[in-house]
C-alpha cells in the first residue's frame, strides 16, 4: 500500500444509466480524475474516471466497466486508490494521510505514546487517532503544530506535546 494512496470513494449510483456518486479526498477535488486509473483497494479492478457533473458531496461521474445502475450500486463503499508517483509533491510542513499511519508517537521528552492509527477530519481540523499497549483505547490528538510540532517521516515517528489532561 505503500505506493498507493486512497484518493477517493464510490458513495452509490447515481440516476439510472450507471453513473456513480464519487467522494473525493484530493486537495482538489476535480484532480481525482487525472491521477490515471485507480485501483481497489485489493488491486484487483481498475478504473478509468471520468467527472459528469459537481453534486451534493461530490461528484456524478461514470467509471470504466460500470454501464448500469446495479454495477454502480456494487460498487458503494469501494475506496480508490491512485499511484503515488502520480500525485503532487508536497511542501515540507504537508502530509498524505497515508504517510502518517503507523508512525510511533512519542512524547516531548521520548516516552512512546502510541502508533498513528488512523488520521480522522470531523469538520473542524485534523485528529490523529492514537492506539498503544498503555492506552485503554484510542486517543485522538488534534494535528496542529502546537500538538504535533514534530513529523519526521524519515525516523517514522512524530513528537506529540498534547493538551493538559488529554493522556490522563
């Protein structure tokens, strides 16, 4: 998974003749039909992309090997992944959410906290979801630079200075 990352969604059908509703997770949304064919998450189908028109939440779009409403039915839920040479460098303080997951996180003076399980966005900023043999379950810590101030990708860990209380 390493040398692909999850760029959009299929949400359902949309109308009749075998367009999809598309969920897209790029900085620019239009930008999830230009990466080139996208994969399931197995790698087991491909798909060219082709946006039809803006809707609620995304986009109506029609998809290679998909003619009829209970093909794209099938296919609700189907994360899309696209090559990551294919995606845009980013600048030094930005992250592909995929490059964070399973980093070791550790405390301002080296005490591990955790590994990054997973990166969440309920609407108003960036959670790191934390899982750890010392934690009763998962700790969510809000991703800015006064609780994160430390990524590094190279070493594979991030330095936390959580809020007061947070890990009590």
């Amino acid at each position: 998974m390493a040398d692909r990352v999850c760029v959009g969604t299929v949400a359902g059908a949309f109308g009749v003749r075998g367009e999809v509703r598309l969920k897209s997770f790029c900085a620019e949304p239009t930008d999830i039909a230009a990466y080139g064919p996208l994969t399931t998450e197995d790698g087991s189908r491909s798909f060219e992309i082709t946006l039809t028109r803006p809707v609620k939440s995304g986009f109506a779009a029609r998809i290679s090997g998909v003619p009829t409403k209970e093909a794209a039915d099938a296919l609700r839920g189907t994360r899309l992944y696209a090559p990551r040479a294919a995606l845009p460098s980013l600048p030094d303080d930005e992250f592909y959410h995929a490059d964070l997951i399973g980093l070791t996180a550790l405390d301002t003076g080296g005490a591990t906290l955790g590994k990054v399980a997973a990166v969440l966005n309920h609407g108003a900023g960036d959670l790191l979801e934390l899982r750890g043999a010392g934690l009763k379950g998962s700790v969510l810590v809000p991703f800015t630079r006064a609780a994160v101030p430390t990524v590094d990708l190279a070493t594979g860990r991030v330095i936390i200075d959580p809020p007061e209380g947070l890990f009590d």
